[in-house]
C-alpha cells in the first residue's frame, strides 16, 4: 500500500525528492505524502533520515524535486513554520537559559499572544516543569531532549517532525514521550519522527517509511512490513560434532530451503526460524550429532533493511 | 522579535571565555597609556598619541581583532553547535535573525574599542586635545560595525571564517595594503582612519590619512549595507545539515 494512496489531502510530501553532497547521494528519488498521524521514518544510521526530515523541514534545500509543508515549498519559506515543529537530532540548546526561559524563546520568537501560557503549557506537556527553573545546560540528555520537544510544540503545530527524539530518554521518560506524541495525533496532527530502531517505530507509528542507503525502501501499514520483515529467509550458522552428518539429518526439513556445508561449519537457510530453532537440536541428537552452536548470522537491522530493498 | 534575539546574543557574547580576553585586549591600550605617562620620552603626547597609541595598536589589532572574534561567532557558533536551528526553523524573515546578531556583536565590540580608546586617549594626553580623541573614538564605532559586518558576512559564508578574517585584518590590511598604496581604499583600517583625520583635523605631522574623510565615510558606508545586504542574502540561503 502506498501512502500516497492512503491519505488525503497531505500534510507533509515530498515529490521525487534527492539530494546529494558532492558525489554523495543522501538521499535518492523519494516521494511520499502524509496525513494526520503518526508515521515512523526508520532506518540504519546514514541511511539519509536526517537529510529528508531537513528537507521537510525547509532548512536543507532539495537537489532534485520538492519538499512540501500544506502543498508549500519548504525551503526558504519561512511562514512554514507556524504550522510545523522540528525537535532537531543535536543535543544542544541554549545552556545559558532556563527551561522555561528556552521555550518562553520560542514562543516568543512565534509571536504568541500568551508566552508564559503557552511555554507552561508545552512545559507540562514533556513533564518538565519541575526543573523549568534550573539552567538547561545542567539537565540530563532525556532533559534537553524533552526540552527540545516543548519548544518545538509551544505554538501547537499541526505538523511535528522529529529527529530520533528518544535518544537518551530511559524507558519511562519514552513511554511518556510516546503517550503525548499520540495525545497529539489524536488531535489531529502530522508527526513524523526517526528511528534506528524497529521497537521504538513499532510501538508508536502506525505507519512507516523504511529508507536504505537514500532509498524508500518500504512504506505503508507498520505491521504488513514488520511480517515482510518477520517472514523473510533467515541464515543460520551451525556447529557441530559432525557437520555433514547434521546436513544430511537437515536436508529433508520443509523449512529448510538451503544448506551450505563450509569447513567453518553449517550455514542452513529456513523461511522459520522458529520452527528451525525448535527441530535443529531434535533432530541432531537423533542423528548422533552433538550440536555446538546454532546462531543466526543475519540479524542485524542492516540486513533485514537489505532484504527489504532487495523485494 | 528582534529585541529578543538581540539579548539572548548579548547574554551569549557575554558568557563566552572568550570575550574576557577581548576585555583584556582592551586593557592594553590604558596599560600602555599608563606607562607612557609614567615615563618621559619627550615624545609629543597628542603625535605618540595617534601614531603609537591609536595608529599602532588600537585601530591596528585591538578593534579588528574584537571584531573579529565576536562578528564571526554571533551566528558562527550557533551553526557550529547546532542552536542556530532554533532560530532559524521560526516565521521570521532571516533579517530579523541577521540584524539583531549583527546589532550585539557592534555594540560589544564598540563599547569595548571605544572605552579602551577614550580612556587610554585621556591618559596619554592628560585629558587634553580632545578632537583627536573624538575623531578615533568616532571612528572606532563606525569601524567596528564595518568590521562586524565583513565577519558576520564570512560566517555565513564560510566554515573556516575566523582563519579568513585573519587573513583579512593581517595579510590584507597589515601587509598588503602596506606594500600598494592604492588597495587601501578596500581596506576598513584605512578607511577608518580617514574618518578619524576627518574628524580630529590635526595636523598632517601629527597624524594624516592616506583616504580622505568623505570617501572614506562613503566606501564604509557601501561596506556595511552591501555586506549587510549580502549576508542576509547567504543567510536565506543558508543550509543546516545534521548527520543522517
């Protein structure tokens, strides 16, 4: 499913969008368009999510087609941003201010009728207002990381992107983050943050966009892709006291697609691994094999972002 | 708008290390002054005044290297260490970020120039001749917004901007403009030197420009709208890239 087809009117797209640094391509060909909701813009480090979300958020200029806020070109179209927040991936703010002082900023520099109001409000919002007082260049990385956040949502945008936003935050501080993030889609906004990390897309967006190497990899419905994800062919590594002997125990598994003897030892591919992780050991004693190791050799997100872009 | 962001510069000039040192680059002119008076060369005050003084260290290294330091870092280190986002991802026009940052780095970099100029001025010629001191004080402000105004434009438009204002104050304006004459109209020591000979109408033995007053005042002029003009122009088109 494509996105494009499951939201209307976009909030946020961008159009054949690329943008290079030299001979480096960050970000290659991608087009999307997204609605109210949370969306998850997940892949490995590199991958070209930071570069995308500047793009939408107007402060990188695309090489090639556009980047759109409410049908608006981003770039160099500063009006964007009274509907849009961005919580930037850097750490920094300014040290020197307080909490409350660092949002009262913003809400400032957005012209809002009620500062004190509004910078409380965002304050609350990321359960910072016990240390609003206290300079935010002493508060904990999960802090400023919060801090971020409610300076980016003191002017209630309607669209929120953000830049791997639970970097340093501990399990709590995450599960609140998330709970507000979808207090605010319920109301009706666009959110879409980054993530390296599968959980945290999963127990958040509702749905995704999977970029490799600059690339869409994937996009649509969360769980269609965690299931393409699931399903995928697995590689396992096996040792053992006999290695062909286990080959030949293995071979007639239906799960089993392929076996590939090695003088390092038994890499077997299974479509289930499972089921494969249940039978191996089985059907080893019965073959007399003593196993040594059985482990997995494709696990890492890389490699299952490279099966995605291989589909 | 711009209110705000003048004083969270200023607070961000103020608290930086840095800034003591250019307090004390700025004490050494009033040293220097102290010792002069405490010794007796038999200089003339109002001739070692402008040509030692004034001529030798403050319009030489002490404004430049103020300016430098504080006009490449007012928006410098905001992209250096991420902040400038803040300002950037809000409804402004880029003047508004531009103007106020510019506005903080000259009052800074004025007052200091200017007091260590009046004062070490007064002590050197016992509070007497005042047009020489008027004339360099004047000078000094119009000179250093000069000043800001060329760093500010490098900061935007180059990473490396302290090394290519050093290389502006020392090689262009210290040798460059020493060897041919005629470059010095491109140079703001220069210039503001003819401002200050306008002003302080001393004479020629006692201190004379190579610009004259009115081309100087022009030629500054055109410096500071131009580069002015110019760095909002980078500053629209300014990219911030993160790691992806």
């Amino acid at each position: 499913m494509s996105m494009s087809e499951a939201v209307t009117p976009p909030t946020v797209s961008v159009e054949n969008v690329s943008r290079w640094y030299g001979n480096v391509v960050a970000v290659n060909d991608i087009s999307f368009a997204l609605g109210p909701g949370i969306t998850g813009l997940l892949g490995p480090n590199g991958a070209g999510k930071s570069t995308l979300l500047n793009m939408l958020s107007g402060l990188l200029k695309p090489s090639n087609g556009q980047a759109l806020v409410m049908g608006e070109p981003a770039w160099r179209n500063p009006s964007v941003y009274k509907r849009l927040g961005l919580v930037p991936e850097r750490e920094a703010v300014y040290d020197f201010l307080t909490g409350q002082d660092f949002v009262r900023l913003s809400a400032r520099l957005h012209d809002l009728p009620d500062v004190d109001a509004a910078s409380l409000r965002a304050l609350e919002a990321v359960e910072l207002t016990d240390a609003k007082d206290r300079k935010s260049g002493g508060y904990s990385k999960g802090m400023k990381q919060r801090l971020k956040i409610a300076a980016s949502i003191v002017h209630q945008p309607s669209i929120l992107l953000l830049d791997e936003p639970f970097n340093g935050a501990d399990p709590r501080q995450r599960l609140r983050m998330m709970d507000m993030l979808r207090r605010m889609a319920r109301e009706g906004a666009t959110i879409l943050f980054s993530s390296h990390i599968l959980e945290e897309v999963e127990r958040l967006a509702e749905n995704v966009l999977v970029i490799v190497a600059g690339r869409l990899a994937a996009s649509g419905d969360f769980h269609a892709i965690r299931r393409l994800m699931t399903d995928r062919p697995h590689a396992v590594m096996l040792r053992s006291s006999d290695n062909r002997g286990l080959a030949a125990a293995l071979v007639g598994e239906p799960a089993i697609f392929g076996l590939d003897l090695a003088e390092e030892g038994l890499t077997v591919r299974t479509s289930d691994l499972l089921a494969f992780a249940s039978i191996a050991p089985r059907l080893a004693q019965k073959a007399g094999v003593t196993l040594f190791e059985l482990s997995p050799t494709d696990e890492s997100l890389e490699s299952v972002f490279s099966y995605l872009v291989q589909r | 708008m711009i209110g705000f962001i003048f004083l969270l510069t200023l607070r961000q000039l103020i608290g930086r290390r840095s800034t003591l040192l250019l307090a004390g680059l700025a004490a050494l002119p009033v040293l220097l002054a102290i010792v002069f008076r405490l010794s007796d060369t038999g200089t003339e005050a109002g001739e070692w005044t402008a040509q030692v003084l004034y001529l030798g260290l403050v319009v030489t290294a002490v404004l430049p290297l103020t300016a430098l330091l504080l006009g490449t870092c007012v928006l410098g280190d905001e992209f250096e260490d991420g902040t400038a986002v803040y300002l950037l991802t809000k409804p402004l026009p880029r003047w508004q970020i531009l103007a106020p940052k510019l506005a903080a780095a000259w009052l800074l970099t004025a007052s200091l120039v200017l007091t260590s100029t009046v004062v070490s001025g007064v002590i050197a010629l016992k509070g007497g001749d005042s047009a020489i001191i008027t004339g360099f004080g004047i000078a000094m402000v119009i000179a250093a917004l000069a000043y800001c105004t060329v760093f500010v434009v490098l900061s935007v438009a180059t990473t490396r901007a302290l090394i290519a204002g050093l290389i502006y104050v020392f090689l262009w304006e210290g040798a460059v403009t020493g060897i041919f004459e005629g470059v010095r109209y491109l140079s703001i020591r220069h210039t503001a030197l003819g401002i200050a000979d306008w002003i302080a109408a001393v004479p020629e033995d006692t201190f004379d420009a190579y610009v004259g007053g009115e081309t100087a005042a022009i030629l500054l002029a055109v410096a500071i709208i131009g580069g002015a003009l110019f760095a909002n122009r980078k500053l629209e088109q300014v990219e911030v890239r993160e790691s992806s």
